[in-house]
C-alpha cells in the first residue's frame, strides 16, 4: 500500500482513502498547513490536493482560514469520535483509579489502543506540566519505541501481534529491529508482568505499561505510566512505579469485570 492508502483491489475507494490521507496529515505541531504542503505530504497532484481541500471544508472537516491561506482540521472531526470514545466504557470507569496513580507517581497515566502501527490515547490524567510530553486523547506514539507499543504487542493474539510485527518491519526499513525488541518486551513482560521503556521515546520521561486484556479493535487496551526522570530522583521506574502499576490494573479489571 502507497503513501496514500492505494491498492490493487476494485473494492478500494481510492478517492475516501485519499481524503483520509489529507486529514493524517495534520499534527500537533502542524495545526495549519497549505495546499502545497498537503500534496508534499501525500504525493497526489495539485488538482486532486484541491479538490479535497474544497470538499473536505464544504463537509466541515477541514476548515480555510483566509488570512493565512491555509487549512487547518474543522470542528466536525470531534463529533466523528465521540460516539467511538463514549462506547469505551472502561475510559469512565477507569478515572478514579489513574488520578490515584497519578498522583501517587507524580507521573501521567493513560489508557491507549493501536491503530495500525501506532498506538492511540483513549484517556489520560496527568499530575506534571512538562511541556515537552503533555499527552492528550487522541495523540499517538510508536509501538516500539514505547512502554504502550510493547505492551501491546505483549497482551495481543498471535495473530494480530504478527500482522502488527510484520506492519512494523516494513515500515522501519531496517532503522530499528523489532524482533529483537519484541524478544525483549516479551522476556520483560514475563518477569514483571508490564513492559518498560526509559527514553526511548521522550529522553526525558521513562514509562511502564501493562496490557488489561480489555479488547478493542482485536487488541488490548494498555495502561501507560509515565514519569519524568527527575521526578524519578535516580531511581529505575520499575521500582518507583512498577507494583502501582499492577495495582491499578487489577483494580480496574476487578472494575470492568463488575460492570
């Protein structure tokens, strides 16, 4: 599959894929971006980026902000995602118990599901302000680099941890391994019973992460804490956060489980 989602098969709508690759194309800190920026980003030609663009505001998706000449996400795209995020009932249920752990750890504690080779935040309750790491519902982060991606792939299927695995080779091309680093997780994951990532993806913040065998899109949902290294005062976050971990986690399977 291409850049901007294009395949072979006849059943494919090539041109819905193509609007949702000008959608991916906005981030956190690419609020706003031009025509000409769009068709960088997905390789389709100036008409089509254009066509798009024109559809996708008549649509309230994107919306044209004139004194800059640029488009930035519209205000229908929240309404989209509600209905996902309020059939997630264990986000509510779970609150309570990660403000706890937040609090307890002076770190962030978030719920997050895969999407592709990403993982996803559903929920997040955080005690710091650093401004470099403020995740938020709806931010994403890799598999591998993280203690929420490996513990993903420690919790999911067979199945679906090859299907991911084999995503992942072809889209690292060599830059990471991530047999060895699912060797590892998994080795890990046995040991302690969660997965740990220190700086790997913020070098500043170190995570631990714990899968809760609730299942959403045919894979876990995980519980990720993450605590900044100088709250950490030199001690390894499994120690400092790893047993409030899994005390959370089964406090909210005890939750779900009564639901």
């Amino acid at each position: 599959m291409t850049k901007t989602g294009k395949t072979a098969d006849p059943a494919f709508a090539t041109t819905l894929a193509n609007g949702f690759a000008v959608l991916e194309c906005f981030r956190a800190g690419e609020p706003v971006l031009s025509n000409k920026d769009l068709v960088a980003r997905t390789g389709l030609s100036k008409a089509t980026i254009s066509r798009l663009t024109y559809t996708l505001s008549l649509k309230g998706l994107l919306s044209y902000d004139p004194s800059l000449r640029r488009y930035r996400l519209g205000s229908r795209i929240l309404s989209l995602g509600y209905p996902l995020l309020a059939g997630i009932p264990i986000r509510q249920q779970a609150r309570p118990i990660m403000r706890r752990l937040a609090i307890a750890t002076g770190g962030t504690v978030s719920l997050g599901v895969r999407h592709d080779t990403r993982m996803v935040y559903i929920e997040t309750n955080r005690s710091h302000e650093l401004v470099s790491f403020r995740p938020d519902l709806g931010a994403s982060l890799p598999i591998l680099a993280t203690a929420m991606g490996r513990a993903w792939l420690c919790g999911a299927s067979f199945a679906a941890r090859s299907a991911t695995l084999d995503a992942l080779r072809a889209e690292q091309a060599g830059s990471q391994d991530p047999d060895g680093i699912i060797r590892d997780a998994l080795d890990q994951y046995e040991r302690l019973g969660y997965c740990v990532s220190e700086g790997a993806w913020f070098a500043d913040v170190h995570a631990v992460a714990v899968p809760l065998h609730i299942e959403i899109n045919g894979g876990p949902v995980v519980l990720n804490c993450g605590v900044t290294v100088n709250h950490l005062a030199g001690k390894p976050i499994a120690d400092a956060v790893g047993a409030a971990l899994l005390r959370a986690a089964a406090d909210i399977k005890r939750l779900e489980a009564a639901a």
